[in-house]
C-alpha cells in the first residue's frame, strides 16, 4: 500500500495534481517545517511506514501491543523496496 501512494503521486503519476495541492497547502501551513510533514504523509517510503502503518494497523485490527513491530518490519520493508525502485529509475 504504502509503494501505492509514494509513486501514484510522483510527477506525472495520478496523485501528482494531488501532491502538488496538499504540499501548498502544507506550506502555507506549516512554513519552514512543511518537509517534515510531508514526508511521512507521502514523500519518503521509509517514513511513510509510521504513519500508513499505524493506519493499516488500526484498519486491520492488530492488537496494540505488535503496533511497533509491525511498524518496524514495514520500515525495513520499505527500505528494501525503496532500494530497489531507485536502482531501477
């Protein structure tokens, strides 16, 4: 899911008009601290995993206690596939 979102919204993808919106919106909201924001919300794959996989747990039902080891395999996870998205463009 979280492959999904980070490259549906790069440039020239579906969601890109999308990203555009919210990082204007996020910078008149948040100045300087903008990038930060965006990040784990759809501009890095390894920090998406916190916020899109607090999400998935939430969705899914996995007991809180696993939260933050789900979390953690997701981040490696994402690192690995980020590896290999960017050895391939």
């Amino acid at each position: 899911m979280i492959t999904a979102i980070y490259v549906c919204c790069q440039d020239g993808m579906i969601f890109s008009e999308i990203r555009i919106f919210a990082q204007n919106q996020l910078d008149r909201l948040f100045g300087r601290w903008s990038d930060i924001v965006q990040k784990p919300l759809f501009g890095c794959m390894t920090c998406m995993s916190s916020v899109w996989g607090l999400t998935g747990c939430v969705a899914l039902g996995v007991p809180a206690a696993e939260w933050v080891f789900t979390i953690l395999q997701v981040c490696g996870l994402n690192v690995v596939i980020s590896s290999v998205i960017n050895r391939n463009s």
